[in-house]
C-alpha cells in the first residue's frame, strides 16, 4: 500500500490505520497474562438445572468441555475429548458413577478418575494410571461455578450479601440467558469490550433513551452528571441525574474486575440495596456469555442472580 498524506487529508477509507488489539488484555487461553488471570478466579459455568444425565457442551476461557451430573447427584465438569481416543463425551452416557465414554466404553467419575475398561483385560490394569482432565465444580445461588486454575491458587469460593439477607417474601433466581448484556446468549465481542460498556453511562441516554424511545424509564433518559471512582475490586461509576419535579435520581453500577458485573435494574424497580449481580465469562477470546444469579471465535456469556419478591414476575 502507498498511502499519500493527500489521502490521510481528505480522510477516506483508504488512508484508515490496520486495526490493532491488545491481545494482553483479551486472550484467555492457559499459558496468556489474561488467561492465567482468570483462572485465579471461580466463574460460573452454567445453571444448577443444566447439569443432568445428558451431558452438556460448555466452552469457557478458550477449552472445550462436558457438564454432567451422574446418577447419585454429583456434578462434574471434564475436558470433551476421552483421554483414550479422543472421542467426544458429548455422546457418554451418565451412569450412576460417572459417564462412559460412547467409544471403548471407558468410564470416569466427576474428577476424571477412569473406573472401567472393559475392552482392556481383567477390566483394565492400568486404569488407575489415567485421568480424564477435569475441573472442580460448586453449587451456589442456583448456578455451577468452576475454577481451572492452579490448584495451590485455588481460592475460597465468594459469598455475596446482596444474595444472602433476603427480605421477607424474596428470593434468589439465577439466569443465564445473558440478560444483562442486552443482546443474545452468546454475545460476539471480547469479555473487555464488555466490561467498557459496564462503566458507560453516556450511552444510555442516546442508546437506550432516544433513538428508538425510551427503553427502560424517563428518569434514566437525561444527560447524567458521572463521577468515576477506582476502588479495590475495579471501577465504581456513580451518576446523578436532576428530574423535571426537583427530585435527584442517584445510581451506582461498579465493573469488579476481573468478570463481575453490579448494574442496578434500568427499569427502576425498586430505590434500595443491590439488586443483582452478574458474571461475565470469556468463552474464548472474542466472545463471551453474560450470567446472572442471578484466538478465536468473538464471543462471551453471562450469568447472573437477582433478589426477587414472591409476588413479582419473576423477572431481573
């Protein structure tokens, strides 16, 4: 390319700069600043109900793998492929102990330990030489945390006050339908980029406040006076908003490093202590899933939990 500054002054498209990205930041696989960052930390991989006898596909921070819940109730997370031939335990079969491999028949339990090899003789003599590649998984707030990192880094497992004093009448519903991302189930942009929109109070006004109506509450449509604060856990945004009848509308949104989300509900449903909290968790380095309790392909999710009241909907 021969790019002339009489391009660069009449400002096309060809004079435009090679998009750049700091990989440091956004990729997630083992062995990468971001990647190894991350599995210092638990994530939520899923709703309590999604583990089950069939086993489940989940793809977090860049690895493919299997959920599960075996017949006595245990939930387990493995790597997809059976360590043996490579096959997929999408298509095992949960047993009472374990999955089996729909393959040669191997079988481990929730920590990868392999149980039975009945095309090996007597059963298999060397099954307790091999160990499907797993990762520990805990049940809280109605969703499945896993952490895969180190395990001499492994930490405890948070509680949060917000999901544990409930009112009279409240209770705690998780979802993992990437609700709080505003778009679909698995959104295509790296976990950063969303987190960048967390702490952008600018854009609700114009985004979700003018061009095609209000979207959530007049009282969220005006200009915001915004005050950024760093803190320990991240980024806390406090914004204040004047209304028409001299009342002064204040909300607070916080971005936790390194996947939690503290939004209030946009909708206003209530003027007290938080609401709901959400994670995002990096699928791999361009997407990403967004839960609430409430090099690669773009895409993230999220989960999340709320505190709702009995006599609610039911909706976060």
């Amino acid at each position: 390319m021969n790019i002339t500054q009489r391009d660069r002054d009449l400002g096309t498209g060809y004079a435009m700069r090679p998009s750049a990205t700091r990989t440091e930041l956004t990729e997630v696989g083992r062995g990468t600043p971001m990647g190894e960052l991350l599995r210092r930390y638990w994530h939520p991989i899923g709703l309590v109900e999604d583990a089950t006898d069939i086993p489940r596909k989940v793809r977090a921070l860049g690895e493919d793998l299997i959920l599960f819940r075996d017949r006595q109730g245990r939930a387990g997370l493995l790597h997809a492929r059976c360590c043996h031939r490579g096959t997929t335990l999408y298509y095992g079969k949960v047993e009472e102990d374990g999955i089996r491999c729909c393959y040669h028949g191997w079988k481990f339990d929730t920590e990868g330990r392999c149980l039975e090899q009945p095309c090996e003789p007597d059963g298999g003599l060397f099954k307790d030489k091999v160990r499907q590649p797993w990762y520990p998984v805990e049940e809280r707030y109605g969703l499945i945390f896993a952490y895969m990192g180190p395990a001499e880094k492994r930490p405890v497992l948070p509680r949060y006050e917000c999901l544990e004093k409930m009112d009279d009448g409240e209770f705690v519903e998780a979802d993992g339908s990437s609700i709080g991302g505003g778009g679909p189930a698995v959104i295509p942009c790296n976990w950063l980029q969303h987190f960048e929109n967390v702490v952008d109070p600018y854009h609700v006004p114009v985004l979700h406040g003018s061009f095609s109506g209000p979207q959530f509450t007049n009282m969220m449509a005006s200009i915001p006076e915004v005050k950024f604060e760093m803190s320990p856990r991240g980024v806390t945004v406090r914004s204040i908003r004047n209304q028409d009848d001299g009342k002064v509308f204040y909300r607070v949104t916080e971005a936790a490093l390194p996947t939690l989300r503290v939004v209030p509900n946009p909708r206003v449903a209530q003027f007290a202590r938080v609401e709901s909290i959400g994670w995002t968790l990096p699928i791999d380095d361009g997407a990403f899933p967004s839960t609430w309790p409430a090099g690669s392909s773009s895409a993230a999710t999220s989960d999340g939990c709320a505190r709702n009241s009995t006599a609610s909907s039911g909706g976060t």
